[in-house]
C-alpha cells in the first residue's frame, strides 16, 4: 500500500516539474525569480486538471482539504482553465 501511495505522489512531482519546465526550460535563470514570480508560475501549474486527480486540479483539492485560510496563506491563486499559461509567455507578462 506505501508503495502505490509513494508512486502516486512521485508522479504527481514529476507532472510538476513537467509543467514547470514548460513555463521555465532548463538554462532559464532564476537570479531574478521573486517570490511573486514564483507564485505566479504555481498558481498557472497547479491550476492545470490532472486525470489522474479524476479531473481535478492541485489547487482544488488542496482547497478543499485546507480552506481558503490556509489556501491564501501560500500565495497559490485558482486560475481558470482558460487564462493558464503553460509556457515561456507567462513570465513576458
């Protein structure tokens, strides 16, 4: 049972990286990442469904379990399906 859960949360990481390096391609500096850029990029990455989530996001359901107290404590905002941006373009804004 430990494994199955420990190969769920490692795929989830790797859906992670996956969707990070799309927004940041290996070689993109981050001497200029602030803490702002950085919630912004995991605001877009963990507001992207995953089947393997039955559909839902990382945000959602990390919402749903803390609320929105703890939620907003980590600077991570809901955007919608529509305004992700999964790519270098993100970070032009």
């Amino acid at each position: 049972m430990i494994k199955n859960i420990d190969r769920k949360h490692t795929h989830l990481t790797l859906d992670n990286h996956t969707l990070f390096r799309d927004i940041c391609p290996k070689g993109t500096s981050f001497d200029n990442f602030t803490q702002d850029t950085v919630d912004l990029i995991f605001s877009h990455v963990n507001s992207v469904a995953r089947k393997k989530l039955n559909g839902k996001t990382p945000y959602e359901l990390f919402h749903f379990t803390f609320g929105e107290k703890i939620t907003s404590l980590f600077g991570i905002k809901k955007i919608p399906p529509r305004e992700v941006i999964q790519s270098p373009l993100l970070l032009k804004k």
